[in-house]
C-alpha cells in the first residue's frame, strides 16, 4: 500500500538552486550561521561562500562541557555582540584538541603533544592544515637545505596555551604567499603554505619575548626589563640585523602589541588609584623615528579583550551601534554556590575606566574543558 504524501513541505530536501537564491538574500553572517544549521542537506550544501555581507563586530568564544563528567563533544559557544545572542556550533574537527587563538576568522587548533596542528574556520569549516610541531624546524635565515632543528620544548597534555597568539600576513585562501605567524611559549614561529615544517625566529636577546607580533615584513619582540619595556625588530628579509628600540617615555604599564591596518600598536594599563578605576592607554610606532607616539584621542578606538589578555581592535567608525573610546572586556565570576563559571561583558571608557555597559551572559555554559582551552575573541568571517 503506498504512503500518502505529507501535507507539509520537504524543506529539507530542496534543490541546491533554491538553496544558493536564498543563501543570496540573507544580510548578515549571523543569518549564514542560522540557514547552515536548519538541517544537515542545508549545511552540507555546496554553496559560494557569500562576499556582500558587512563586516560584523566580534564573537565571544566560549569552550564548554554538556556536562562535568562526560568528554569533550566538540561543542562551541559563540556569543554575538551584534545580535545580543548566543550561536552553538558543533566542531567535531577539534575534540580531543584545543583552540588555541583568532585570526581573521580562523582558530589556531592543536592536539596533545603538537601531533596534529591546524587552522580552522568555524562557520565555512574549511581547514588548512599545517606541519606538527613534533618534527625539526629551520631557523630564519638560514638556507632551505641546512640541517634542521629541534623544536625548543616539549609537549604535554597539560601544557597551557595561554597567550598564544596567530596571525596572518594576507588573506589564506586568494594569496599563496601568506605568512602564518605563531608566538606560542614565547617562541615566533612561522609557516608559509606548502612549506614541509615550521621557520622559528630566533632570539636576539637573553630574555624571552613578553609579547610578539607581525606585521609588513617585520616581526616585533616586546621585552620586559624590571619595570621598562623595551622593543626589537626583526626584518624578515635580514633577520641576523635586528633593531632594537629603546623608548624615552616610561612604558612600563605596557602589557601587549597590536597589529593594526596602519601599523603597530602599543596596548598600556595603568591603575588608577582615585576611584580604583583600570585606564588603558595606546602609543602607535612610528617605524622612521623608532619611537612612539601616545594616542590621546582614542574616540574611533575600541580595545576587546579577555582576562586572559587576549585583544582585537576596530576602529569603531565601521560599526553603527558601537561607542568609540570604549573597552569591552570579558570577566567571569564563580556561579552560584561556587558550580561553574559565570560570564559578563562590559564596556569601560578608555579614558577614565568609567562603567559604561554590562552584558551578561546567561546562556553562557557553566563548566569550561580546562586550563588548555580559553574563553577568546573571535571575528568571524566566511572567507
């Protein structure tokens, strides 16, 4: 006897020209992220990934547990400023591993011991895998066909990844030439696709770098001396003539360095004493005079940053709904009877630590995967 047919309609079933006209009406990543996960056909489907959608402020990632006792299930929460709304992605790709930092909408992942290391993005789930870092490195430098290396440490399951930090020099996926940075453990490494293993940036001084960053050629090593802060250059075209930079103005409250689309930024912190207020302060590098500058007028500026130091700017022009001079930092505070962690946002003026905002984030997960894994900023992107 044959079935009747079903008064409602198939929607999961429909033709991939139906599914490319609607993926072409929606007006934010966040609608993109909200059609992928209607159904499996929905986001298995191959559709192009759209470029006319607008930049959109950055997520709040945050790595949870369904529950204490089970193991990771690859479960993602990503909470979108832009939305006031919490998204739950499935990752399958990254359980047993851990996320380790953000860049232009890619998360660095690494698994136990440096066995497997990779970059993926979140929402198109495309993934560029990169050399372990179980095998030897080159140093910049020196010839391709030199002896290689050994990597400078060792790997553990419970190693912590905190200040981790990755960067890419161009778009990955339109510019074979793209630079891949990674300051793990104080240590710059550095990748361009096809190579067969990692470059490492050796060390001009003693000390380990504070902070690293890359950007236009050139790798910039921020170093603690006592109570000053001091910088070193590396071009990645002479790295055996390194630039060291030794600044007049007392830059002890600086804390990390910032890539920005006109250079090298300076992020400080100083406590306030009246008030017990925090003000963050941003000196940009002038690369002529080796010197910085101290941005007094920081109203197009915003600083996102997490307990764990992790920062994004924007310049706060390209959103509508976003206050200039402002910091949105991510705290958490034990829930109640001490169960779990429970999440806030708030937004504080860059120049007098003022309260502005406060988000809090009920639908956050109440239990993180551990000290591996961190909650982070994440700008999320369809390239």
């Amino acid at each position: 006897m044959e079935r009747a047919p079903s008064k409602h309609p198939d929607w999961a079933n429909l033709h991939e020209s139906v599914l490319y006209w609607i993926s072409e009406k929606l007006k934010s990543i966040t609608d993109f992220v909200r059609f992928r996960t209607v159904c499996s056909p929905w986001r298995s489907a191959p559709l192009p990934k759209p470029r006319h959608l607008p930049p959109q402020l950055p997520w709040v990632m945050i790595s949870h547990k369904q529950n204490a006792d089970k193991d990771d299930d690859g479960m993602r929460f990503f909470y979108d400023l832009w939305k006031s709304k919490m998204h739950k992605l499935h990752l399958p790709e990254i359980i047993g591993k851990s996320c380790c930092a953000t860049h232009s909408g890619w998360l660095l992942v690494i698994a136990t011991q440096g066995r497997e290391v990779f970059l993926l993005n979140p929402l198109t789930r495309a993934r560029i895998d990169l050399p372990p870092f179980t095998i030897p490195v080159r140093h910049l430098g020196e010839d391709w066909h030199a002896p290689l290396h050994d990597t400078p440490h060792r790997f553990s399951p419970y190693h912590n990844f905190r200040g981790s930090k990755v960067i890419l020099s161009s778009d990955l996926i339109t510019d074979p030439d793209c630079l891949i940075t990674v300051f793990l453990w104080r240590v710059i490494f550095c990748y361009r696709v096809g190579d067969l293993f990692w470059t490492m940036v050796k060390n001009p001084l003693k000390n380990d770098p504070y902070d690293a960053t890359y950007y236009n050629g050139r790798f910039y090593l921020l170093y603690e001396e006592g109570s000053e802060r001091d910088m070193v250059i590396i071009d990645l075209d002479k790295p055996d003539e390194s630039i060291p930079c030794k600044f007049e103005l007392k830059l002890g409250t600086i804390r990390r360095l910032l890539e920005g689309q006109s250079g090298v930024y300076l992020v400080g912190m100083k406590f306030l004493i009246a008030g017990g207020k925090l003000v963050y302060e941003l000196y940009r590098f002038q690369e002529q005079s080796l010197k910085v500058e101290h941005i007094t007028d920081t109203s197009n500026t915003t600083i996102f940053n997490t307990d764990n130091f992790h920062f994004l700017t924007v310049c706060s022009d390209d959103w509508d709904c976003l206050g200039g001079g402002s910091m949105y930092q991510v705290m958490y505070i034990p829930a109640y009877e001490g169960v779990g962690l429970h999440y806030i946002i708030w937004s504080t003026k860059l120049d007098d630590g003022k309260l502005e905002h406060v988000w809090d984030l009920d639908e956050a997960p109440q239990v993180l995967l551990g000290p591996n894994e961190m909650v982070m900023w994440f700008q999320p992107s369809l390239v």
